[in-house]
C-alpha cells in the first residue's frame, strides 16, 4: 500500500509503506499460561538449566554434594547389613543446612534481583499476569528447586533402606515425615531468601544477605542455647529456636513429626510451644509472601 506523498517541514517528500505487519488472531493463553511458564523458566533456572554453562556449575555441584553423603550411607547399609540408618530421615537437611543456605544464595538473587536490575518487571505486568502471579511463580519456583535438592537425598536414603531390607513400615513412615519436613524448610528458605534478594537490584549483595541471614542467626542462637543449658535454664532452650529459620524447623519437626531434637540436651518444645513454633513458620511464609506482593506493586511501576 502505498499513500500520496506528503510534504515535511522542509519540504521533503515522504512516503508511508506497509511493512507487513499483521494482527494477531490465535488463541489468547491468558494468565494461567503466563504463570506456568514463568514458574518453569524459575525452576529451570534454579538449576542453571537454559543459561549459560557456568551457570550450571553451581548449582550441580551443590546437589551433587547433597545427594553424595546419602548414596555412601546407602551403600554402607547395603553392604554392612545395618540395622538402622545412621542420619534420619528428618535429620539429612538439617545435617547439611550449609549446602542448602549456599544454593539458596546463589539462586534466590538469580530469580529476582536480576529482573529489578535491568528493570524487566515492569515487562512482565505488560502481559496478562499480576504482581501476586508473578511472586506466586517465583516463590512456588524456588521452594520447588528446594525442594528437590532436600528430597531427592532422602529418597535415596530410603530406596536404600529398602535394598538392605530394612523394615519397610518404619522406613516408609521415617520417609513420608521426612518429605513434610524437608518440604515446610523449602517454603520458608524460599520466602525469606526472595524477600532478601528483591530488597536489592544487585546480586552480590543478596548473596552475602542470604548468607548472613542463615547463618548469624543460627550461631547466636546455638550460643545462647548452650549457655541456657549449661547455666541451668533448660526451659528456655526451645523458646530460644524461635529467633533461627534453622533452629525454627528443628523445633517444628521435634515437637510434630518425631525427629530427635538438635538442642543443647535433646531439649524439646512443650505441646505449647510446638504449637508456637508451627505458627511462627506459618506466620513467617504468609508475611514473606505479603512482603514480595507489596514490593512488586512498586517495582511494577
């Protein structure tokens, strides 16, 4: 197509030609669709999966790590005839919470902070999705990474609790409280991992956040506990967990699920206390979500 020439303002002639662009008349996927793919996008590249080869290196490394003491411990059972797995199940991710806080570091800045740095959120809100479809598949995306990094050893714990015929009631049961476990630590490292990380467009910075935000915490409240017990205070070693994400799943899985507690003196929460405990996690995964939904409604603008 082709229009009469039209004069500029120096009296240049111009012309207007179609290009052939032409409108789009397929299906529209709408939201659903859009929340699906930024939730594989996420999970894919959680693990480095899509992105350049050194982005693989990391994460790999760290689910090798993980997965590597649960295979030995396999095949010492195998072979040995043990009678008892020497880690529980629900015992395994907090044994290795290290590996776990370092993939957390690594991978909660790549989902967020990246997109705050080049300013694609806004982008994003462009498409048919909303500030809670784009925090629900981030968050969902990363508890899922999570999620399979601490399960997927456990699993291999129990398919060789299984070849060295151990009893499969107890085993079956160690391994079901062990997924519920490994599974409430995925959605709270996730949300405060993304919280940290959106708080800042720079990466290293949510790195060393993350990593300070597992690990001050922990070793203050480990200190403080072992005082407690030592100077006589017994009572106040679980209320102290309260104030450690680590600590907090510790207690959640003692009082609930069975697992053998880590405090100074096998200290347990009470009845009480372990309701708190369940509270507080829940409490602390709502208010992580509620903090990443308002913060999105600002970076979106």
């Amino acid at each position: 197509m082709r229009t009469a020439p039209a004069q500029g303002p120096r009296g240049e002639q111009s012309r207007i030609h179609n290009i052939g662009y032409r409108h789009y008349d397929g299906p529209r996927l709408g939201r659903a669709y859009a929340r699906r793919s930024l939730f594989v996008q996420s999970l894919r590249g959680a693990y480095g999966l899509g992105r350049s080869a050194r982005s693989k290196v990391l994460p790999m490394l760290l689910f090798g790590v993980m997965v590597l003491p649960a295979a030995i411990i396999v095949a010492v059972a195998v072979t040995t005839d043990m009678n008892k797995l020497p880690v529980d199940y629900r015992r395994y991710a907090i044994v290795l919470q290290a590996v776990i806080a370092l993939f957390l570091a690594s991978q909660a800045p790549q989902a967020v902070s990246l997109d705050l740095r080049f300013k694609t959120v806004p982008l994003y809100f462009s498409r048919p999705i909303e500030h809670r479809d784009y925090v629900g598949a981030k968050y969902a995306a990363l508890a899922s990474a999570l999620f399979l990094l601490t399960a997927l050893p456990v699993t291999v714990l129990y398919v060789g609790a299984l070849l060295g015929k151990l009893d499969f009631a107890d085993q079956t049961k160690g391994f079901l409280l062990g997924l519920v476990s490994v599974a409430l630590l995925s959605l709270l490292f996730a949300g405060i991992g993304l919280v940290v990380s959106a708080a800042t467009p720079r990466r290293g910075f949510g790195v060393a956040a993350v990593i300070a935000l597992l690990t001050i915490p922990f070793g203050a409240v480990s200190t403080v506990q072992a005082i407690a017990h030592e100077s006589g205070n017994a009572d106040a070693v679980p209320w102290l967990g309260l104030f450690s994400p680590i600590t907090l799943i510790d207690g959640l899985q003692s009082a609930f699920l069975g697992a053998p507690s880590a405090f100074p003196g096998a200290a347990e929460p009470s009845a009480a206390g372990g309701a708190v405990y369940l509270l507080v996690v829940l409490g602390v995964i709502a208010g992580c979500y509620g903090i990443l939904v308002r913060r999105y409604r600002k970076a979106g603008l």
